[in-house]
C-alpha cells in the first residue's frame, strides 16, 4: 500500500521575532532562515520518516531544486513532482518567543495543476493506495473524483481552510483531520465537542479526527471516541506540527495500529517537532518517536 501526496511544496522564508507583527507596526526580525516547507512537503516526509511508501504529486520552481533534493533525501518518491518554469509556492512565517506563528503563503507552481496533469499523476494508483491531500494546491475536488474513480482511500486535511471546502465531498473520506478553527468553520459551531458530533453525523464512514493543539487531539470513529493528551514539552517552534501529526497518524493507520495508538503516536510525533525550529527540519524520525513511548 502506498500514498500518493498530492501537496505543496513551500519555500518556507522563517522569521524570529519578538512578537507577531501587528495591524501598523513595523518590526525588525532576529533572524531569517530559509527552509523546506509547504503543508504538501511537510506530510510527505513525516510519512517517509514513519516508514511509508509515499509519492509526492507536486510541482515546484526549477531555481528550487535543493528542496527537492531534501525532500528525496527524505525517503519521498519524487517521480510525480515536476519542476516548472517560475516561482514555487512560498511561506513568509513569523515564530514569536513563545513558538507561535503567522503565516503568508503565495501559491505559485502549488497553484498551477489542471485534470489531466491529476490523472496521469495517479495512473499508477491501484485500488487500497491512499491519496493524501491538504488545501494548498488547486483542483483538489478532481483530484477527489480521480481517487474514487481508481478505488483509493481518502486522507484530507482541509488546511488551509477555505469556502470552497464545503463544496468537496468529505463524506467520501476515509480520514478526515481538522483542527478546532477548520472544525468550527465546516460545523459551523466554535464549540469543539459539538463540532465533533455534528460532524460525525454528517460523515459517518470517515474516521474524524481534531487536533487540539497543546491539548492533544480526539478521534471519532463508529460511534466511539478517543482522546490523547498533548506531551509537554519546551516549544520552539510550531510550524509544521500538525503536518507532523498528519503524516504519523495516517502512516499508524497504514501500518495496522489501532486508531488509539495511531492517535497516540501521532501526538508523540507533533510534540517532538514542535521543540525543533523549521517545518521538515522537525519532523522527527520514527525511532526518535519510538525513544519517547515510555517517557
Ligand atoms: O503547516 C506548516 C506549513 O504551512 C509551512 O511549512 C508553510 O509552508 C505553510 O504551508
């Protein structure tokens, strides 16, 4: 069983500051680093670091090679990425002091995909292989249509949200990982648990799960609910911790755990990367996660 990605890949520009910017202000930054990112890239290779087959579909600038490479280096098979004339998709992050961050995205190549470049991307997919998708690339209800077509498992996280979500048919999602504002906005309720359950109602085959950040995260799943509390740690940085979680859930799902221990090492996973700077750059690999079990 293998996953096909179908993701950015973000040029992430990370810069240090002492607060996030606000509405008038003009704020001088620590430092500026530059590095692999995009929701895309980032599950990619939190996948590979778990030990799952995992393609990548994307597209990415030519003069950005080396993020290529490191997503290679990674363990992604990159025989579905192309790279295109033009910019990449890029990321202008803030992390303040405490770890938190804002970020700007510009699309680019991520935003360049037509139905036939989809369908010829997952010619290969056979019946069982998962397609894995966020919201940074367009075109993502073909990509829906295609993977039923061919028989696929269905992962999506709708991050970042948009309207245009509501329009996709998550029913026909087998994982569906959402965070308590995608919740609140597809529920339509800031109330997370009743989020859970409305949701649950409308998509009763799909296994539900919402991250809660310094929480934890909850699973639902034919009729039954699971949560796991977040590990404290030192936070650093939070980019890519969800991307983290994504890609270790569904790659425990994929590897036969139950969903509780999915869920659980999933959470183990998101912690570690959050006490690393960067997005790839803190995705840990799966015996650093497996060092931490009995922590
Ligand atoms: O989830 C974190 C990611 O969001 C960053 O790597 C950035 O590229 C944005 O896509």
């Amino acid at each position: 069983m293998k996953v096909f990605n179908f993701g950015s890949i973000n040029i992430d520009m990370v810069y240090r500051v002492p607060h996030l910017v606000q509405p008038g202000e003009t704020l001088s930054s620590r430092s500026l680093e530059t590095v692999l990112g995009g929701k895309g890239a980032n599950q990619s290779v939190a996948l590979a670091r778990a030990g799952i087959d995992v393609r990548h579909i994307g597209r990415i600038g030519k003069s950005d090679q080396w993020a290529a490479e490191q997503m290679q280096a990674a363990g992604v098979d990159m025989q579905g990425v192309e790279s295109v004339d033009g910019p990449s998709g890029h990321a202008i992050i803030q992390v303040d002091d405490s770890g938190e961050n804002s970020i700007i995205l510009h699309g680019g190549a991520n935003q360049s995909f037509d139905r036939g470049v989809l369908e010829q991307r997952l010619s290969e997919a056979a019946p069982g292989d998962w397609l894995l998708m966020q919201n940074e690339c367009n075109d993502i209800a073909e990509a829906f249509e295609i993977a039923r077509q061919r028989q696929m498992s269905i992962a999506f996280n709708p991050a970042p949200m948009t309207a245009a979500v509501r329009q996709l048919p998550l029913a026909q999602c087998d994982v569906l990982i959402v965070n308590e504002t995608e919740a609140a906005d597809l529920a339509e309720t800031d109330d997370p648990d009743e989020a859970l359950a409305i949701l649950a109602q409308r998509y009763p085959d799909t296994r539900l799960v919402l991250t809660l950040g310094s929480r934890g995260a909850l699973l639902q799943y034919e009729g039954q609910q699971v949560s796991e509390a977040a590990v404290p740690v030192d936070v650093v940085d939070t980019t890519g911790a969800g991307d983290t979680f994504v890609g270790y859930f569904l790659a425990g799902l994929m590897q036969g755990l139950a969903e509780r221990d999915a869920l659980q090492r999933a959470c183990r996973a998101a912690a570690l990367s959050v006490t690393v700077a960067g997005a790839t750059p803190s995705i840990p690999t799966l015996a650093e996660v497996d060092s931490t079990q009995d922590d």
